[in-house]
C-alpha cells in the first residue's frame, strides 16, 4: 500500500462518456506525488502537442495531493491543470477548500478528463464509483443555484461541488473555477476548459478518512493538534488570521509598491479607504476556513446599504481583488470594490486577469485608443467605479468591447494596436498580480521564469527574508538559505534564494500544501513538514528529498512548455518594470534590464537549463529521474 | 502621539491593536519605545513618522508625531 494515497486515478471521456478507475503505480507516485507534479506528468504524458487548448484534444487534469485531506491546518489544496487557454502552454491553478479532501475521502487521488461531450454533463464521484449526469438543466445557471439543485437532485446536503459559471461557458481565457461557492482555482483560464468540454460540474461525496491511509495517523492527529495551537502563538500565522491577505495592503502602500493605476505608480490617495482597517470597518462580517485549517484566512463579507450591495455567498475579496479592482483601476469605494469581487466569483472569472485586463482598458481609454463608441459609452477612465462593474458584467457574457476583454489583456493589446502592447501588463499572456517586481526583484524573476505566466506564488517575496533575526528568516534557514538580503537586491545570491524558493513552493502545490502554511511565509516549520510527510508514508525524508519533488515538477512543466514551442524569449517582464515608478516611496525606482537578463542567465544554470535556449539540459533531467522525456525537447 | 501597528505587528500588543495613542513624558527614540511595547526590532520593516519614510534607524519621537510601523509583507 502506498501509504497517503488512495491510488487511485479516475479516467474520464466526455466523447464516449467511458468512465474507467486505473490504479497508480507505486513508483510513479513516489516521483510525482500527486498535485502539480501528478497533474504535469499526467498533461505530458496523456496531451498530444499542440493541441488547441479549448479544443477536443486539450486534457484536463484535478489532482490532489499527497498531503491533502491530512488532518493539520493548509492541507487542503489540489490542482486543476490543462493546456492553458490563455498562455497556450502548461496551465495550472490550486486552490484550498473542502473538495480536494472530499475526493480523496471518495477514494480518488486524481481524474483526468478527455474529449469533449455533445451536451452539457456534470460528474458525479462518490466512495469509489462515478457517473456522468446529463447538466443541460444547469447550463446558464449561477453557481449557488447549481449546487442547490445537484444537492437536491442527489440528495445529500454535504455534497461538495466544483464548477464553472458564465464565464466558464462562455470560454472566458481566464475564466475561473470555484468549489463550495467561495474557494477558486483561479489562474490560467481553467474554467474555459471545462466550459469547452461541456463539462459544468464535478460533484463529489465520500466517506472514507485519510487517517486510514496514513502510516501513522495516532502521530498525525498529535501533529494537527500541535499546529492549531501554534498559529495563534506565531506572529505569522496568528496575522493571516487576524487580517488574512487584505492585511498586507497597508504596508506595500507605504513600502511605494502597491500597483495603482495600471502599475504606474506604487503609491494610492485613497489607500486609507481599502486598506484593512477600513476592511474591516466597513465590509468584514466573519473568518472562515478550508478543510481542518485554524488559521481561517478566509474573509466573509457582506454590504446591506447603498448602492453596492454585496452577500455573503461568494466569500470576501482576497488582496488581489481589493488592490486589482482598488488601486490598480484608481478606485477607492471598498463597496464597490468588494461587488466587483462578487461578480468575479458569481461569473468565475479570475479576479486578477479580469481587475488588470480592465486596468489595461482604462490606459486604452485614457490615451484615445478605445472611443466611447468602442466601449459602448462607458467612460472607461481610471477611477469610475460603474464602468468597472459594468465592464465586468460585458466581459462575462462577451457583450461589445467584453467580447475582446475576455481574451486577455495581451491578445486584445494586438486587436487595439498602437500603443496599447506596452500597456500590457502580463508574461506569457497572463496578467500580472499585484505585486511590483521593481519593490521586490525575486517576484518578478517568479513573474519572468514561471511555467504559468506571470504568477505571485512562485517562490519567496524578497520582502520577508531582509532581516536575518526575524521570525520569517529564521524559518527559511531550514531550507538553505543562510545570508538576509536587501529586497531591491539582484545579485548570484538572491538567485540562489529565489531557486530554493521555488522548488520549496513547487513541493507545496504537490502535496497539497498552502502557500500560507509551511515557513517563512507561515508558521510551519520545515522539521514539521518533514514529519508531516513521515507520519503519512512512513519515509524517513530529508530537505533535499523535499526541494527535489519541488524542482521535478517544475522542470516536466517546463518540459511541456518547450514542446509546446516556448523559448527562453518568453521568460520576461513588461516594459512598464524597467521604467520607473511616478510615485510612492520608490518613485523613480526601475529594473535595470541588463542586471535582470544577467540573473536569468544566472538562474538557467543554477538550474542545469541551457543558457542560451532555457532548455532543460539532458544531465539535469536524467538526475532528476526525467531522463525518458530528453528526446521530446531536443535536450543536449 | 498616535501609533499605527501595520501588518503582524499589532500580535506584540496584548490587545492586539492596530492603532494606540501614547503620551511620552519625553522624546524618546523609536528602539526605546519598541522596548517598551515589547515589539522586536528585527519584525520592523518600515517607520513611517507623520507620512514620511524615517531617514534615520533609530528616530526620535515626539508628543504629537504620528508613527506608522510596518512588518514585512510576505505576498500572497
């Protein structure tokens, strides 16, 4: 028995509507334990190369890891991966929640999902068995309606539903996915394919407990016990309870990196009116949580007045909203702010990708390059709150200039012409989140290098590891890393820094770890994970084993982006980061680009990539047992 | 003088606040005063006196400023 597994993969295909239960290998788990390195081993293996991502052909892939369900607070996370409609390359996007843990209590590690059904289905998964149900009824229909109808139609209140709203439907490239209502695989336009599929839900219901696939569970239960006491005594953990992610807004205000106005600016006037105290003043109704998590960083909000009336259905707007439709669109009403956020949800749209591609419409508009008559008479400048909302609303359904918002900001720039490429602000056609690389220089080498596009969850902020006697470094020693750096800093160093980074929030997202868990962002610590992965497989780990699992998946994501025919050229950054920023704290602050394509180069070798091409050279693939994928990519 | 606790800091106050009014018999400097409040140094990432970023490491406060201290944003 492969102890924290189930074992077991379900294998979906929507054109003949086959639905077959394929046991795991046991060493093919022990190279890819499950979440991004199962979901990009499955990709590699099972998608044909350049197939059109929201054809057919594209296969989809909701993967859960090792670790998931485990009872310990952040061990809830699974995958959903799939040719990304909106990179065109390896696509990718976690989320916490109640379903991952719910699927691998019904006995399942994975599904892969082929083909495309003439109609819309959804899957139904419970204890072991599944069934594909005729969602024609559904298809339309907003999320809370959905999940109360398939609850009643299968009758069973503690059923947890994955699905796709409008946005999904209509093939929206960044469209979301959200499970329970308020948890969103946001990233890489995943709901698009499920919508391309037909495929409107994934409903699942199980009985099983992970306890009993673990090897020790009497130690995990000690060790989840342990932990649910230690956030409150964590500065960290204890502050991503008390304020969750909107609570670092404040500070990247004052630090001059808060993205304002399209990242024109790193400061906003109207900070003091979105910021956390007035979060939680004005909107902040309770915290809540995912699967057996204490650290309950989960906002619930709710506006009973006025003219922005929000609910409390679709959960409250995480940082990435509030700073994405706040500062970067020049708004400062949190109402308003926290309805954008709800319609994003309600639609599943990614509220990054949308809040930037709309922050990217307001420079258009600004500078004359969308007209009144192109926007539908919304008077799209920075800082009008209804033409945001209403924007959100054209994007979802595909209405006028939405129909060409919904592709992305980086498609919809060589529609608009002129000038509007370089008001892009995205990498691989993913837009950027908001964090300003020019603040904080690791990020944007996340941003620059990651397989899924601009991305902020690539490795450590710069920000937390300058100071060597505090809480968060301390926690990153563990790791490797042994000298405190300036954030500004791009030194040989600071690559080294960002690569443990990496593989270290690799190996998060594939055993089903939150980013907000394991040190230096959380409370965790590294001798904690370690036996964390003891106590559920009975092997006796180390670091290096860890960050190994790390830079594996990472490098078989690569490996299908160049089959895909990416280039070292697409690892980069927008023209707006080697400009320097109008205002803040580091006002006139800007990239020096020669010193960022010195630390890639830097950082292809480190990582055993070419130089020149980026590629993964064959020597560093055989070492980490990805020898048989070589010949696929020209690997020298 | 008004003290704002930006980001973790306001877990070092018993009462977990985010802003404080004190009254300083004297100026004192800012690692006094985080001594006082039992606020570490090293969590301190920024100090901001009445809106301006602090020049100096170790300022010295005054009845009246506005502090705004700020930990380390970690992202997310």
């Amino acid at each position: 028995m492969k102890y924290g597994s189930t074992e077991k993969l379900l294998r979906v295909n929507l054109t003949t509507g086959a639905v077959k239960i394929e046991t795991l290998d046991d060493e093919l788990y022990r190279l890819y334990p499950g979440g991004k390195a199962l979901a990009a081993y499955l990709l590699i293996k099972q998608l044909p190369a350049h197939a059109d991502p929201l054809g057919q052909d594209n296969r989809l892939v909701i993967a859960n890891g090792l670790l998931t369900g485990a009872p310990f607070s952040t061990a809830s996370r699974f995958t959903i991966a799939a040719l990304s409609p909106l990179t065109g390359g390896y696509g990718e996007s976690e989320a916490g929640g109640f379903w991952g843990p719910e699927l691998k209590n019904a006995g399942f590690e994975a599904i892969l999902v082929e083909g495309q059904s003439p109609h819309p289905v959804y899957l139904w998964v419970a204890d072991g068995q599944a069934e594909l149900r005729d969602a024609r009824h559904l298809w339309g229909r907003e999320p809370a309606a959905v999940q109360a109808a398939i609850r009643e139609e299968l009758r069973d209140d503690l059923i947890r539903v994955l699905q796709i709203g409008l946005g999904g439907e209509n093939r929206i490239r960044y469209a979301a996915v959200t499970s329970d209502l308020r948890h969103f695989n946001g990233r890489n336009g995943m709901g698009a394919v499920f919508g391309s599929k037909n495929l409107k839900a994934i409903a699942v219901r199980g009985h099983g407990r992970y306890l009993d696939l673990a090897y020790d569970p009497r130690g995990l239960i000690e060790l989840g016990r342990l932990l649910a006491r230690q956030i409150k005594e964590h500065p960290l953990g204890w502050d991503l309870y008390d304020k969750g992610t909107p609570g670092i807004l404040g500070g990247l205000n004052a630090s001059g990196i808060l993205p304002t106005r399209n990242f024109h600016a790193g400061v906003f006037e109207g900070v003091d009116d979105i910021k956390w105290e007035a979060y939680q003043s004005k909107i902040l109704t309770a915290r809540r949580s995912c699967y057996a998590c204490a650290v309950r960083c989960k906002r619930a909000v709710e506006v009973t007045e006025g003219p922005y009336r929000v609910s409390e259905t679709y959960g409250g707007p995480e940082y990435e909203a509030v700073a994405g439709f706040g500062s970067n669109c020049g708004i400062s009403n949190l109402e308003a702010i926290a309805l954008a956020n709800e319609l994003c949800n309600r639609f599943t749209l990614d509220t990054i990708s949308t809040s930037a591609t709309i922050a990217f419409a307001m420079e258009c508009f600004e500078h004359g390059l969308l007209t009144p008559g192109q926007t539908g008479g919304l008077d799209l400048c920075f800082g009008n709150v209804d033409a945001m909302l209403r924007l959100i609303e054209k994007i979802a359904t595909r209405e006028g200039l939405g129909d060409l918002l919904a592709e992305g900001s980086a498609r919809a720039a060589r529609v608009i012409g002129g000038e509007a490429p370089f008001f892009t602000i995205e990498v691989k056609g993913q837009e950027l989140s908001m964090h300003d690389p020019r603040g904080k220089v690791a990020v944007g080498i996340g941003f620059a290098v990651s397989e899924i596009g601009a991305d902020h969850l690539v490795s450590f902020h710069d920000t937390l590891l300058q100071n060597p006697d505090s809480v968060s470094f301390k926690g990153a020693t563990a790791l490797g890393i042994s000298k405190a750096l300036p954030a500004r800093e791009l030194s040989p160093e600071k690559v080294r820094t960002f690569w443990i980074g990496e593989n270290w929030s690799s190996f998060e997202k594939t055993v089903g770890l939150c980013y907000f868990g394991p040190a230096p962002r959380s409370f965790i610590q590294v001798n904690e994970v370690l036996q964390a992965m003891r106590l559920a497989t009975g092997r006796e780990l180390n670091v290096q084993d860890l960050l190994t699992i790390g830079e594996r998946a990472t490098n078989l994501a690569r490996v299908l982006n160049v089959r895909e025919g990416f280039t070292s050229a697409k690892d980069r950054l927008p023209e707006r980061m080697f400009a320097p920023l109008e205002a803040g704290a580091l006002k006139g602050v800007a990239i020096s680009r020669s010193d960022f394509q010195e630390a890639l180069q830097q950082l292809y070798l480190l990582k055993g990539w070419d130089p020149q091409t980026g590629i993964p050279t064959r020597q560093r693939l055989e070492a980490l047992a990805l020898g048989w994928c070589t010949d696929w990519i020209g690997a020298t | 003088m008004e003290l704002h606790l930006g980001g973790h800091l306001n877990y070092y106050d018993a009462q977990h606040r985010n802003r404080l009014e004190l009254h300083l018999q004297e100026p004192l400097s800012l690692n006094a005063l985080l001594l006082q409040l039992n606020i570490p140094r090293c969590e301190v990432m920024l100090v901001v006196v009445n809106g301006e970023l602090a020049s100096q490491a170790n300022p010295l406060l005054v009845n009246g400023d506005r502090l705004d201290l700020y930990s380390s944003v970690g992202g997310g």
